[in-house]
C-alpha cells in the first residue's frame, strides 16, 4: 500500500513517545538551558531540544504519513524546515519575543491539523497537494517562532550571537534527521499488519488526540504556572513577559551577590546565572540610601536565596527583576513586590530546571 511505511513510522514514533510521555523529567525538558555553552554545544542543544520536541516530531510523522511517498515527504519536510529556520533565526536576532502559551497552543493544533488532514482531506489533485505545502509551511514559520522564544530564554544576544543562533538552528535540523531514522528502524520491525487501512485511521486518529493533548498541557502549565505578581498587589511594579536582556558571554558566578552604586555590575556574570535560575535585580544608582539598606539586606539576608543585585544607569526604571520567564519593572521602590516576584518564581519548577 502507498501509505505503509508512512504509517508504520508514525506508529514506531507513536511507541517512542509512549516512553517519553511516561518519564516526567523527560518530558518536561523541552527547554532550553544554554548558559556558558560554546558553538558546538549549542549544535548539540539543538539536537536534544528536538529529539525531546514530541509536538514537532509529531507533526513532522503526520506530514510523512499524508505524503505517502518519501520524495514527496522529503519536499514537505524541507519546506517545513526551511520555514522554521527562517524565524528561528529572524526573530532571535531581531529578539522578537512572541508569547509562548500562544505559540505551543498552535504547535498543538498543527498536529491536529495534518491528523485531520490524513483522516479526512487526504491531498488527491495537484493543487490540493500546493494547499497541503503552503500550510506545511506555514506551519514550519510558527514552529520557528516557538524554537526561537526558546532560544531566547538563554539569552543569545551579544558578540557571535548569530553563530550560536545558526548552530542551533543546524542542531535542530541534525536532531529531526536522527529522529526520523530512528522512527524508520523502529517501523521496520513493526508486524505487517499494522499498515491496514484501518491501522491508518487509527494513526491519523492518534494525531489528531495527542496534538490536543499538547494543547491541553500547554493550557494546563499555564493555568497551574504562579503569578509573578498577583493582580491584587497593585502598585508602582508591573510584572510581565521577560524584558531585559542582558550580554550572553564567557561569564561566570558572580563574585558577590550585591553590588554597591559606585560599582560595575558583572553583567555577563548576571547573564550566566540567569539561565541557572536565578534572578537579576537591577537598580538606579540614585536608590535613596534607606531603601538601598534595605534592598541591601534582603538580596545579601537568608530571604535572598540565588538573587543577585547591582546597579544599572542606563535603564529608565527605578528598579527591575528578571528571570528567564519574566520581568518585574518598578516606578517606585516596592520591596513586598519585589519579594512576592522572587518567590513565586522559585515557586515554579522551572526555575529548578537547571540545578
């Protein structure tokens, strides 16, 4: 049949993801911790983020089980690679931060999409087969977007950033290749029998749950994530997406975890530990010395925990903090705020991520 190793890949990666699904640690890492990596480090966290990516190998399985042909797979799946690669790296030099709820809520429904497809608007005339490569596309430029936001979480930014943005990039292209052979050897020891049209709606059936089950997960995280800063503490702090960014480079722990107005802030020290966890307060120098005491004995007290704090001229805010996740932006000195932002993100889990 046309579709038969089509279909038994999709149930060979359907097997492997069984296994992933059922390891929590697993399956919660499809982030991205890249703090101090070198270039060929950033090829190899492109590899694992993809191999660990279940919705993007999923989509890629269901593209393969529509096309049924592996040139006519192979063209699809170039389009979709060539459409992510695009804004992977677009927007990781152009920092362009979509949010990621929206971005793996559609990742999700892509997969329902070509699930869809396959079950019930199999491509069959050649225009219905351009339609089919323009949304593969399509699709490809918004998993980009979602590789990207990832990406950022690390901070990238700085001298050679596009060399490790392109390292990345080619990690995960190597990473999509080693996991469709791995999804070919597992399907070729899968029983003949399996590749019946009636194994084949049930694949496409598949897609179609798990792709909503990724959708789910991501509405689940976020509905279960913690406020960084409950809407009831109204005041002069605002806390949102994350928006600082600060010089990704050769750092290390900073010396200290407070530094004084007069001095220079490590930042590159402030960029390394961010991707460790931690959290980045940064202040005018011009902090009245009452509330700088204050700031002072908490970041350096027991309360403070992996807060590191120094001044910062050149922002317009009184006083920032900023995990991977999120930033606190302040008018006015507001230590409960600041307190409330800390603990809720050592709250979450992925603030452990990469203890």
């Amino acid at each position: 049949m046309p579709y038969r190793r089509a279909l038994r890949a999709v149930i060979g990666l359907g097997l492997a993801l069984t296994f992933v699904l059922t390891v929590p640690s697993t399956a919660s890492a499809h982030g991205v911790d890249g703090a101090g990596k070198t270039i060929p480090e950033f090829v190899w966290l492109g590899i694992t983020h993809m191999l660990l990516g279940w919705d993007h190998l999923l989509f890629v399985a269901g593209v393969a089980l529509i096309a049924g042909q592996a040139r006519r797979a192979a063209g699809l799946i170039s389009l979709f690679a060539l459409g992510h690669s695009v804004t992977l790296i677009a927007a990781s030099l152009a920092e362009w931060r979509i949010s990621p709820v929206k971005v793996d809520l559609v990742i999700g429904l892509s997969v329902v999409f070509v699930g869809a497809v396959a079950l019930f608007a199999r491509p069959k005339t050649p225009m219905h087969w351009r339609w089919f490569a323009g949304a593969v596309a399509g699709f490809g430029l918004i998993h980009g977007l979602g590789l990207s936001t990832r990406l950022q979480d690390i901070d990238v930014h700085g001298l050679g950033s596009l060399g490790r943005i392109v390292a990345f990039n080619v990690g995960i292209e190597v990473g999509q290749v080693l996991a469709l052979l791995a999804v070919a050897i597992i399907a070729s020891y899968l029983p003949a029998k399996l590749t019946s049209d009636q194994a084949q709606r049930v694949a496409s059936v598949g897609l179609i749950v798990l792709g909503f089950l990724a959708a789910g997960l991501v509405l689940l995280d976020r509905a279960n994530r913690p406020d960084p800063l409950p809407a009831a503490a109204s005041g002069p702090c605002a806390a949102g997406e994350r928006q600082d960014t600060l010089p990704y480079g050769a750092g290390g722990h900073p010396a200290r975890d407070f530094y004084e107005p007069a001095e220079t802030a490590p930042l590159k020290d402030f960029g390394h530990v961010l991707g460790d966890g931690h959290v980045i307060v940064q202040y005018q120098p011009a902090l009245p010395a009452e509330q700088l005491a204050e700031l002072r004995t908490y970041i350096t007290g027991p309360a403070g925990g992996k807060v590191s704090a120094g001044p910062r001229p050149d922002q317009a805010a009184l006083l920032t903090a900023t995990h991977v996740r999120g930033t606190l932006t302040c008018s006015a000195y507001d230590l409960p705020a600041l307190q409330q932002f800390v603990k809720a993100w050592f709250a979450d889990p992925r603030s452990k991520t990469a203890e």
